[in-house]
C-alpha cells in the first residue's frame, strides 16, 4: 500500500497544500470572515424584532429578568 501510495499522492499532495494553503491561508478567511459577520447580526436582528412582536416569546424574556431582578 505504501509504495502504490507512494507515487499517487505525491501530485494530490502538491495540488491539495496548494489550493488549501492558498484557500484556507488567503482567500477562505477573509471571505468566510465578511460572509459569517453578516448573517450573524443579520439572524440576531431578524430573531430580535420577531419574539418583541411576539406575545408568547414576551414572557419569556419577562419572566427571566424578573428572576434575575428578584433573586
């Protein structure tokens, strides 16, 4: 297995460090970076407004900082 394997993955080897590296070092985390910063205010805004305007999500929240104030 070594020695078959030995010859294969000598160009994936060369190809994957080169395409990772310069994916996963340059390109992935800026654009990964951008794109996860903005769905995630873009969810947190989108869940917000939705149990303020919700009646059975209100006294949830209630509840909680009551519990909190009380104890």
């Amino acid at each position: 297995h070594h020695k078959a394997y030995g010859p294969q993955p000598k160009p994936p080897r060369n190809s994957k460090r080169a395409g990772k590296a310069q994916y996963n070092g340059g390109h992935r985390p800026h654009h990964t970076t951008p794109r996860s910063r903005n769905p995630i205010p873009v969810l947190r805004v989108n869940t917000v407004p939705q149990p303020s305007s919700k009646p059975p999500e209100v006294p949830f929240p209630q509840p909680q900082t009551q519990h909190t104030r009380t104890a």
